[in-house]
C-alpha cells in the first residue's frame, strides 16, 4: 500500500478564539497558495489515476486539495488533533490495495509516520505543504514501511 500524507501549506495564523471553531476558516496565504500549486504540480506527476483523495474539512486543506484538481472527499476523521489511529483506520492501513494521499495536519500527521516507521519519538516534525509518500512491503514474512521520498514545496 501507497500512504502519502501531505500537510496542508502555510495558512493564515489562528486566530486568537480557536475554540470557537474558526479554526477550520482559516485560509491559506499567498504564500501558501503558491507552495499548494509547486506540490500539487509535482505530485500530478508522480500519483496513479487510481489513488483516493482523503482531505481534512479545515478550509486550508481543502485549498491544498484543489491546487492539484483531481477529485476527492472530505473526511471529519482527518480534523485537527484526530488520533493517527483513526488516520489508519480511515485509510485502511496496510491493506488497502489503492494508494491513498491524506491532506491534513500537524501533528496527526507527525505521529503516524512516527508510529509506522517506529521512530522512538512519538512525534515527527512535517512542514506546512511537504509530503511525505510511505509503502509498505513484505520482507522475510513481516510487513516494512518504507519512505518512497520526502518532498518539500521550498526545494521543487
């Protein structure tokens, strides 16, 4: 199975009553738009017509989502803060024959990577609009996750 997780690119800050769900409002940056367009178009290259768009409901990340314009759905499951758990749950994680590209954030993202590649810590840093593209493969009758390539907008 393909996971690829991509954060979503840079967003304006949060503003200062997050808990009253504006949060999920908040828009990304020129800046940001920019990186979402740089991934997106090298992403539109690498990814099979057959993976499965998975995005956050956060505004930010269904911007991210229509810079590479393809189809996709959004999740609740995928919302700021949400478990890797249910990350992995929702993605079928690794049975899933389809590859699957999750937008979403930190530190869900961070986490599950951590958890699948069992780094000792339990958080791995992921900056706004990189992606990171994960496979796993049987070796010696165990499963492996593999990075197939880290990517950041700053360097494409």
């Amino acid at each position: 199975m393909d996971l690829i997780l991509w954060r979503h690119a840079e967003a304006e800050e949060s503003p200062a009553d997050v808990q009253s769900g504006n949060d999920l409002e908040r828009s990304l940056t020129p800046r940001g738009e920019k990186q979402a367009a740089r991934m997106a178009a090298w992403l539109d290259r690498q990814l099979p017509e057959r993976a499965r768009i998975l995005v956050s409901p956060a505004r930010r990340c269904e911007q991210t989502a229509l810079a590479l314009g393809r189809k996709y759905k959004i999740r609740a499951e995928l919302g700021p803060d949400a478990p890797p758990s249910q990350l992995l749950e929702l993605v079928q994680w690794p049975v899933n024959k389809l590859p699957i590209l999750v937008i979403g954030h930190q530190p869900t993202l961070g986490q599950t990577i951590a958890q699948l590649l069992g780094l000792q810590e339990s958080d791995c840093a992921v900056k706004k609009g990189a992606l990171w593209w994960l496979r796993t493969r049987e070796r010696e009758g165990g499963l492996q996750t593999v990075v197939v390539t880290v990517q950041s907008p700053e360097l494409l």
